[in-house]
C-alpha cells in the first residue's frame, strides 16, 4: 500500500482531496487510519497531503489549495535572485474579490495580497519551482509591486532587488513602464530607475 499510496498522491500533484481519496476507494475509515498512522496528514478539511521522509514542497500544497494565486513580492524576488531573504511567508496575489478566509491556514505559511481585479492579471507568467508549474509575476511586475509597497518592505532587501533587477541582461525597460503606468508608479520608476535604464 505505501508505495501505491505514494503514486496515486504523486499522479495529483502531491495533494489530494476527499472526492479524490474516494474515487481511489480510500473512504473516511482508511483516510482516518492512515492519519493516525502519520502516513497522511490534513493541510484542511477536505485536503490531504501523502507524509514520508521526501514529502513534497509547500508548492503543490499551495496550487492545490490557491489554484488563483500569482507568487508575488518577496517569493517572487527570492525566485528571480533578487534578494538574498529567504521570505517567512509564501506571498500570494490573489484577486480583491477572494475570500479572506480562505488564507486562515496554519502552513504553509501564507501573505495574501488582495489586488484590484484590473491589475491582478498583468505580467502573469508561469514558472518551474521544486518541480511544479506555478503563477508568478513576471521580473518587471514584481519590480513595480515593490515600489508600489516601498513603505512596506525592509530597507535592505528594496535596494538588493532595485541593484540586481537593473543589473539584469533580461530586463523589459518597456514593460516595466507599461506595468507602471498602470500601477501608477511611474514617477518612482523614473525617480528610482530612471537613470540607469
């Protein structure tokens, strides 16, 4: 059972829930016994995650239970190598229309960020972490996004990220002041950037 176990989890991404289990013939007796053996463990009611010595990343966990979130801010600076922070919490965008409660989770640890439906989706990109295709903003929006909350972040980690975006051969200067415009962020992109791009 263990080994089959791990492949049936692994064919759902690391994360499965309730009406999954079932469909595979594991109902609530089964699923309780292998909580209790710590085989299984709840992330929330109605999901489960497959326990072993290699579990998987907070990444399936994450795209199973936020399926909308773009990784943003910090964890998308930490992506792009552009802070040397590992961050706290998972930063997640999410649409200003989702429920808050949603983000009431004990781990992975999570930031939601409620963005206006009208921004949420510019410089959406998908992206390979620990082997599970994500949402993140793109280099140019996440660089937008910081001096949008310039008050919110450590002094620090704003400058490593403004050094290393504008050091970077794959830079979009165009995108980053169309993302601007929109953000309306363009007169700290000229004050800030403006001279090196």
């Amino acid at each position: 059972m263990g080994e089959a176990l791990k492949l049936m989890f692994e064919a759902h991404g690391g994360v499965m829930r309730t009406a999954e289990l079932q469909r595979e013939g594991l109902y609530y007796r089964k699923v309780q016994s292998l909580l209790e053996e710590g085989r299984l463990e709840q992330l929330r009611r109605g999901y489960y995650q497959y326990v072993d010595e290699n579990s998987f990343s907070d990444l399936p966990i994450l795209k199973a239970l936020f399926p909308d979130a773009v990784i943003c801010m910090e964890s998308a600076l930490d992506y792009y190598g552009y802070t040397d922070r590992t961050p706290t919490y998972w930063h997640l965008a999410v649409s200003n229309r989702t429920a808050r409660k949603r983000f009431q989770i004990e781990y992975p640890l999570v930031k939601p960020h409620f963005i206006q439906e009208d921004r949420y989706s510019a410089g959406i990109e998908e992206a390979e972490i620990d082997g599970c295709t994500v949402k993140i903003y793109d280099k140019e929006r996440t660089i937008c996004d910081l001096l949008l909350h310039k008050n919110k972040v450590d002094a620090e980690v704003f400058a490593t990220a403004i050094q290393r975006y504008l050091q970077d051969p794959e830079k979009f200067p165009a995108r980053l002041f169309k993302y601007a415009k929109l953000l309306r962020v363009e007169r700290k992109v000229r004050e800030i950037l403006g001279v090196w791009l």
